[in-house]
C-alpha cells in the first residue's frame, strides 16, 4: 500500500470518464493502489502507461468520482437524495411507519432509608495544572475537531435515514450498486464490501413509505441489468449485491407485494424472479421476527 507522500509525489494520470470522455487528473499511484488492474493499466505494458491517459466509459462522472475519493482517502461520499415531485407538500401521508412511543423522563427516586452519597473527592491542584487556560484550549479543540474538515467528511460519507415520503432515494441506492459493480469488475475486494456495508447500513435505516418502494424496485432492476454482474457462481451461489436485494424485499413482501411496481418487476421474469423465490421459499419457513432480526443485525459480505 502506497504512502500518503508517495500518492502526493507520484506522476499525474488522466482519465477520460463516460461516453463524454470528460477529463479527470489524479495521482497514478493513488489509483494503481486500488487493484492489480488499475496498477497494470498505470504502470504496466501498454500503450495507456506510455501515453499517461486511459479511456474508461462504463462508468459515470459522478461514479468515478466516489472511486477516485475510495483511492485516496478509503471511503466514499454519499450522495443526497432528491426531492420528489410527485408528492405535494400539503398530501396526507397515512403510509408513514408508525412511530415509536416517546419514552417519559423518570427522575431517578432515592429511597428514605438510603445512604447518603459520598462527596466526590477534588483533586488538588498541582503545580503542572494549566488551569482556566487549558480548559478553554481543550474546549476550543473539541469544537474544532467537531466543526473542521474531517468530521464533515464523514458525515457526508455515513449513510443516513428517510424522513419524509417525498425524499427519494433512488440517487443514494444507485450510488452504492453503481461503484459495486464498478469494484467487481475491476476487482477491488475492499470497495466491494464497502459499497455492500453502506448499503445494508441505509436499508436498515430506510422507512419503506408507500410511495418509495419504486426506489427500491430500482435498486433491483439496477442490480439485475449489470452486464458486469454474474448470473451466478460456479457453486451456484447468488451474487452478494443481488442477495442483499432479494433478502431486503423478502423481508418487506407485507409492504412491496402489492405494489404495482414490484408486479411489473416479476412480469418482466428474467433472474430475479428465480432469485427472489428461491430466496422467500427459504424465508417463508421462518417466522417474521426471525427475518427481520437476522436482516438487521447480521449480514455475510463476503465476495
């Protein structure tokens, strides 16, 4: 794995990115990195390491962009979702999931015949004590870190949570199966299983409204027209993007069944279908509770 100073010192590559061939420079070393065959298309034999310049046009901009932010600093952005114009402001949403009780505040009780607290001890202070001044260092810091550069990198990399019916989160979902296939076809194990966690990780959080389950009908038909993506293994093992799906609207049939999206996806037959039955057979033997804690709190990514 290559250094920081040995990505920031290392040549510059140019990449011509889509069907638009738009133009994008970066460090060779920071892309060589990611896989053997970003390294043989960068530093190998062919005539892309001698003229410093490689076309890629399966891939969209914005796609390569996350990648190119996986190359450099191990992790990608999430993008926003969009706001759907379907849904007026002012429609009644009665497809919200029901929301949790709020929990009452009980103020903690001591019994009469309790025994009083002991007084905390103070500590005296010692003549290496920075005093008033390193408190409000160490405050300044903590807001800092807080506010500064990296913590609003990672909070724009950690999936979140739907609010409304009318957030879609088709770009968010596509996102992830985008730069999954991406990784597969290149073979970046890491990026895989970084694009699978992410995904999981915003599914767990996704309210299923019932004017989103389009968004999740796209995801699979995403999933299931990847050209790059195998039908299945030799072992006969279902591709794990593919698996994350089927076992995603296995668990939400109650909501996604009967849904005119969802018809239209079985009618179109193809793998999904001998996926997702295969899949809900296996479900439809375990009870509802079971599923959905295997799906919240467990999930196997490995490639």
């Amino acid at each position: 794995m290559s250094s920081f100073e040995d990505i920031l010192l290392s040549p510059q590559f140019t990449f011509l990115i889509g069907r638009e061939k738009k133009t994008i420079v970066v460090h060779a070393n920071a892309i060589a990195a990611t896989c053997s065959q970003m390294n043989a298309l960068i530093n190998g034999h062919m005539n892309e390491a001698n003229t410093r310049c490689a076309e890629i046009e399966n891939i969209e901009v914005e796609d390569f962009i996350r990648f190119g932010e996986f190359a450099y600093r191990g992790d990608f952005t999430v993008p926003n979702w969009t706001q759907d114009e379907t849904l007026e402001a002012d429609e009644e949403r009665p497809d919200a999931p029901p929301e949790e009780p709020p929990v009452e505040d009980v103020p903690y009780e001591i019994a009469d015949d309790a025994p009083a607290a002991e007084p905390e001890a103070v500590a005296e202070p010692s003549n290496s004590d920075w005093g008033p001044w390193r408190t409000a260092w160490q405050t300044k810091s903590q807001k800092q870190r807080k506010n500064g550069p990296k913590a609003k990198i990672e909070a724009q990399s950690s999936p979140y949570a739907n609010e409304k019916p009318d957030q879609d989160f088709t770009p968010v979902f596509l996102a992830n199966a985008h730069l999954y296939t991406f990784a597969h076809f290149r073979s970046i194990e890491p990026l895989k299983a970084l694009t699978l966690t992410k995904l999981h990780s915003t599914l767990k959080k996704f309210k299923l409204y019932s004017r989103r389950v389009g968004d999740i009908i796209k995801l699979a038909e995403c999933a299931y027209t990847a050209d790059d993506l195998p039908s299945r293994s030799e072992n006969g093992t279902i591709d794990p993007l593919r698996r994350l799906v089927v076992e995603y609207i296995a668990c939400e049939i109650s909501a996604i069944g009967g849904c005119r999206e969802f018809v239209g996806l079985l009618e179109e037959g193809g793998e999904f279908v001998g996926d997702f039955l295969e899949d809900y057979e296996g479900v439809s033997h375990l009870t509802n509770y079971v599923v959905r804690y295997f799906f919240s709190w467990s999930y196997d990514f490995v490639t």
